[in-house]
C-alpha cells in the first residue's frame, strides 16, 4: 500500500512542477506579470483539484452545486491542458503530448490517491463492531441510526439497505449489517 500511494505522490508532485511551469510560462507569453504568472497556474490546477475533490463526495445534492462544480471540473481541466500544450515549444505531436501530459498525471495521480483513502476507509468500515449488539464505539451505526430517523420522519418507512450504502459509501454487506443493527436497535430500543 505504501508503495502505491509514495509512487502516486511522486507522480503528482512531478506532474504539478511540470504543469505549473508549463502554466506560468503561458501566462508569461500572454502578458501577464511575474507575480501574476506564477499564480495563474494555481488557480488554473488549483480549481481543478478543488473540484475534483468536492465530485467524490456525495453529499452533495443541491443540482445547482453540482452543476456549477461539473461546470468548474470541466473548464479546469479544458484550461490546464490547454495553457499545458499552447507552451509547448512546436506545435507538432511530441512536443503537444510531452506538454499536455502533466495535468492529466496530476489529475489522475490525485484519483489514485484519493482510491487509496477511500480503501483505507473501506478497510476501517469492514471491521467488526466493537460491541455488535449496541454498535458502541461504530461511528456508521450512529450516522446510520441518524439516517433512518431522518428517513422516517419524511417517508414514514426504514431507510434501506441501497440508501445507506450510498449515502456512506460503504459496501452493500455492510449496508445490510447496518440496516439490521438499526432495526434491532429499534426493536429493542437499544441506542449507542
């Protein structure tokens, strides 16, 4: 595991040297100042990383945020590889390719790391419960137990197995485990 997530922070550090001066050296060509060149590339991959990150989350549900952070995923991506290639010395493949190549890596290294907090978390919520029948010490279960509250108090039913696994990104195992613990929970009365 160490070995992928060291591999991909050298990828993205690489990428984002290579971006940024590819960046800064377009901003340069197009009549930017010094100070103002060597920022531009941080709100160009900046803007982009931002949104990347608030993509993975699903708690975003109002459309309109979703569209705007869509819409500035996209144009941070269209911008970076543009501004990448437009410094590139030629205008033939090889030069386009080496200069257009650095924002994709760095995207992509990004994922990769972003996958590995994720299976970091997957691992966390694949453990057993610390006490399976009051859930004590499963922070899932207690956002789970919020969830179905919420859940029947605007749909007058438990909330399902596929809502949670959604909702916490968690398997569709665990889900059920969850939704069991919950209604047990409820059935018993018994709250961690």
């Amino acid at each position: 595991m160490w070995v992928r997530r060291t591999g991909a922070l050298v990828v993205a550090g690489v990428a984002a040297y290579a971006s940024y001066v590819h960046q800064r050296e377009f901003a340069l060509q197009g009549g930017a100042d010094r100070v103002s060149a060597s920022l531009w590339p941080l709100s160009v991959d900046g803007l982009l990383l931002a949104t990347a990150g608030v993509l993975k989350r699903p708690t975003v549900r109002d459309r309109r945020t979703r569209y705007v952070v869509r819409l500035a995923f996209l144009l941070g991506i269209a911008v970076s590889l543009a501004a990448n290639m437009a410094a590139a010395p030629a205008l033939a493949w090889k030069p386009v390719l080496v200069a257009g190549w650095p924002p994709v890596a760095l995207l992509l290294a990004v994922e990769l790391l972003a996958h590995h907090s994720g299976d970091q978390t997957e691992r966390a919520v694949a453990e057993p419960l610390e006490d399976e029948r009051t859930g004590v010490g499963d922070p899932l279960l207690a956002r789970a137990r919020q969830m179905d509250a919420r859940h029947r108090a605007l749909h007058q039913r438990p909330v399902s197995a596929e809502s949670l696994r959604r909702e916490l990104r968690i398997g569709a195992a665990r889900s059920r485990e969850l939704v069991a613990l919950v209604r047990a929970g409820r059935n018993g009365h018994v709250h961690g």
